[in-house]
C-alpha cells in the first residue's frame, strides 16, 4: 500500500484496517455493491466501520488522480474532517488508502465509522404519508442553509446522500459520498440550484422555501421562485435524457 493514513484517534487500529482492505474482496458485509464503487461492512474491536473501494479510474484520470488532483478518497477523508470542524454531521472519517503505479493511481478506499439511521431522504420522496415528514423537511431546510452559510457546496446533494436519525427533540442529519464539494460563498439563486437534485414534489418545496425564507429573511416569493425553477429544469433534463435513451435502445434491437 503506497499510502496509508489514518485518522489519529483510530491510529491504535492500523493493524485491522489494513487487514480489511487486503482483504476486500473475500471478506466484510455488502452494504452497496455498485458498477462504479462498492461499500463493504466491517467489526474491528467491536467498532463497525464501512470501508468503500472506488472504482480503478482509466489511464488518463489513473495518471490525473496520482500527479494532480487529490483521489476521491482522500477528498472523501478531507471533506468529512471539514464538515466535522464546522459542525455538520457526517460519519466519521477514520482513514483513507491509495495503491498506485509508475502510471498512475490503481485503487483507493475510504473507511468511516458506519451510522446507524432510520431513514434517507428518498424515503420522504417515496412516501407522503410518512409521519413527521412535514417536519422532517423544514429541519432538513435548516441543515441545508447551515451548509450554505458555511460556504459548503455539496455538488452531490440528493436524495440518497443525506442519512436521517431521530434523536430526543428531533432529527439529525448525515451527509455522505462526499468527494464532490465546493468551498464557495453562494448567494441565493446558486443555494436554490443546489438542492435541484433532491427531486423535490411541488408541495416538498413550498415546504422548503417557506422555511429557507423563514430562516434567511428572504421573500418567500423570491425562494419559491428561483428553487421551482431549478427544480423542474433539473427534471425536465434528467426526463429528457432518459427518453432519447429509451428511444435510441428501441432503435437498435
């Protein structure tokens, strides 16, 4: 392994960690077993860690990710220790590996503390009948504007990226799949354009804009404008994509 590093409170794990990672493929609990990354599920001294393995890049992104960008693991790894340090949860960063080559990186691995949640988003896309939901979402609006008051652009934020837990008063909220955030000051229209990918009904967002006016002192009218309008563009992409797909399959068989 060409780089190892781990998280100092974890250092006294090394041993084990390393263990998991050698041993990847024939070893752990599937938790995701995607075309592109896979997330397995380990118990080191009675600690359950999720270790994701990224996908080998292609030669020219295995030679960009050695020589000059940082991995999606170390992203991964470096982002969760900078939403920590701000106070927004995310499951604990414990470690991240690279293996590379003379031509570039080969596999990368990111291990965190796994959470334990009741629910993901989706959940409240799927099913408008889920109890506290309306609630659930204006606490989610204010997560979200926590991220966005501290500069955090999180380019993957939707529906299958934020973990909810119930605790005594409420909700807490996880973000995970990390490794694509931008750290820039936004101002409303490009806050309302990140929460496009959540697939928001028209209800789910006047709830979200009701609240994200509340909470910033913007018109409500301005919030509900710009957030419908970044939401239906995004559909209506995502819609327009998937029929040339339909379309362009039906054609070649």
């Amino acid at each position: 392994m060409n780089l190892v590093h781990i998280h100092p409170k974890f250092k006294h794990l090394e041993t084990e960690l390393l263990e998991c990672i050698t041993h990847f493929e024939e070893r752990g609990t599937y938790v995701t077993k995607g075309e592109r990354n896979t997330i397995k599920s380990f118990t080191i001294d009675k600690e359950v860690v999720n270790v994701k393995s990224f996908k080998t890049p292609a030669a020219f992104n295995s030679f960009i990710y050695k020589n000059v960008r940082k991995s999606k693991a170390r992203r991964s790894f470096e982002y969760a220790e900078r939403l920590t340090k701000v106070g927004i949860l995310t499951p604990l960063p414990i470690a991240y590996v690279e293996n590379t080559s003379t031509m570039g990186l080969k596999t990368s691995y990111y291990v965190s503390k796994q959470i334990d949640y009741d629910l993901d988003f989706r959940v409240l896309i799927h099913n408008p009948l889920y109890e506290d939901r309306d609630a659930i979402l204006r606490q989610f609006t204010q997560f979200t504007y926590k991220l966005h008051e501290n500069n955090v652009n999180f380019l993957d934020h939707s529906p299958g990226n934020t973990l909810i837990v119930k605790n005594k008063t409420g909700y807490d909220f996880y973000l995970i799949d990390l490794n694509r955030m931008r750290f820039e000051a936004m101002g409303l229209p490009k806050r309302m354009e990140n929460l496009k990918r959540l697939w928001l009904s028209k209800k789910m967002i006047r709830i979200v804009a009701e609240e994200y006016a509340r909470i910033s002192n913007e018109p409500f009218e301005k919030v509900y404008g710009l957030l419908l309008e970044s939401s239906r563009g995004f559909k209506l992409k995502i819609n327009r994509k998937k029929r040339f797909k339909r379309k362009y399959m039906k054609s070649n068989k």
